[in-house]
C-alpha cells in the first residue's frame, strides 16, 4: 500500500530539530573520548572499523547542510514513509564514501566540530518547508530530519555494540522518532490489521493481512523495547534469537514477523 493511501505520523518539526542535535553531540563527546586502539577496534558492520564509523556519523548528518548548499529541488519525490525502502541501493556508495571520509579526516574532534557547527546554522536559518535534493530523492527538510534520526539511533547502538562499556546515551525525542519510523515502515510493507505490533512507550501499528480485531486483546500480538525492535528492523538482530531470549513476545498465528525483517537494507 502506498504511504499516501495511510494515515501518515506527525513530528513537532522544533522537537526533531533539538533532538538531532542532542544525538550528535551525544555521539560527539563519546568519540571524542575514545582511544586509538578503540578506534582501530571491529564493528559489527562488515569490514568498518570504530573509526570509520564514527566519521559515517558525522557523514550522516553532515549531509543536511550539504544539501542545503545545492540548488532547491523543484517539487518533493519522496514522502517519509518512503524512506526506509530507498536506502538500500545507496549501500555500496556509503561504503565508498565512508571510508574515503575517516581517511581524509584523521582529526575527528576537527571534523565533528565542523559538521556540529555547519549543522546549527543551517537549522537555525531553514525553514522545515525547504526540500532537499539528496540521493534518495527530494524531500523536505522536516522530513529528512525525522530520518537522521534513524540514522544517529541505528548507529550510536552500533558505537555501543562495538566498544564494550562505552554506554553512549539516547536522546529520548530521537530514540522514539527513530522507533516509530521503523514501526511505520512496517505498517507499510505488511499493510493489514490483523496483527499488533508494541515498541512501549513509543509505538503501536497495525500491520499484517487477516481478519481485523475491533476490540478487546487482539488475536496477534507483537511486543519488544525500543533498541530490540530497531535491531530486529536493521538487520542487526535475527526474529528467531530475539523471540528465543524473550526479548520479543509473539503471540498468535500471525504474529511471526521474521519473514518481514529486516526492513532497511
């Protein structure tokens, strides 16, 4: 079904703003206490490095301003919800790019002082109307930000996942936009109402082809956290260790989601 057809989730556009760059300079202050043996430490993200991640994040958010520097596009080509679906052809090209980017910049404190301030200014003079013509398709200012979300979320576990002890904290606004994204995402790619899917406190959708509860318990039920389901959508977690640990409650029929996951690429 196509995002237009569904009843689309609002942001409080000054709320993702702030949220954005509460994440960012979460992420900034942990890099910046970083080693140099942790940052030549593994990910789990194929053959990058701790510091190839890092510089991906300031890639991540620096692309905003960047954008801002380029001609207006002149109509939107992609809504929101479209988001998620797009990213997956980008995947060789953020390789690239990635790595080209921690090469060039061994100063990494220089570098995320530099996307920080870009970042600031850019907010503070842009309008959430301004459509930005990235390489996924025009889009919104507003809209792309709920986006960057995403991607400081996904990426701060990954941080945390890779350096043991790091405890890089959430923002609560950025973590919840990112969880209803995803949560959204999935609405859109398994369109019905016979299952319910929780992410308490941030998220409830009705997904999956069947007959559709009215009231009382729904027959299928979904319940994880927040950073379980935005691994289960990620494809940082398997749907089968995930329900096995009890970190996924599943229940009914309908409710086995692992056939749907992951749902970025």
């Amino acid at each position: 079904m196509s995002p237009a057809k569904k009843r689309v989730r609002t942001y409080d556009p000054a709320k993702i703003r702030t949220a954005v760059l509460a994440q960012f300079g979460n992420v900034r202050k942990a890099v910046g206490s970083l080693t140099p043996d942790q940052l030549a430490a593994p990910t789990r993200l194929g053959d990058w490095t701790v510091r190839d991640l890092a510089a991906h994040l300031t890639m991540a958010v620096g692309t905003v301003s960047r954008n801002l520097e380029r001609p207006e596009p002149p109509k939107a080509e992609l809504a929101l919800l479209d988001w998620p679906f797009a990213t997956a052809a980008r995947a060789a090209d953020i390789d690239e790019g990635t790595k080209e980017l921690a090469r060039a910049n061994p100063d990494l404190d220089a570098l995320y002082a530099d996307t920080e301030q870009r970042l600031t200014a850019a907010l503070a003079s842009t309008p959430g109307t301004r459509l930005l013509d990235t390489r996924t398709g025009a889009i919104s200012l507003a809209d792309y930000l709920v986006t960057r979300t995403v991607e400081l979320v996904v990426h701060t576990d990954d941080l945390n996942a890779a350096v043991p002890g790091l405890d890089v904290p959430y923002d609560r606004q950025a973590l919840a936009a990112c969880t209803r994204l995803l949560a959204d995402a999935l609405a859109v790619k398994a369109p019905g109402g016979s299952t319910e899917v929780r992410v308490p406190p941030y998220a409830v959708v009705q997904c999956v082809e069947g007959p559709r509860h009215t009231r009382g318990t729904p027959p299928n039920v979904v319940e994880t956290d927040p950073l379980t389901w935005i691994r289960l959508a990620t494809g940082r977690e398997e749907w089968a260790s995930a329900v096995g640990d009890a970190r996924v409650r599943a229940s009914g029929e309908r409710a086995d989601l692992g056939g749907l996951l992951p749902l970025l690429g």
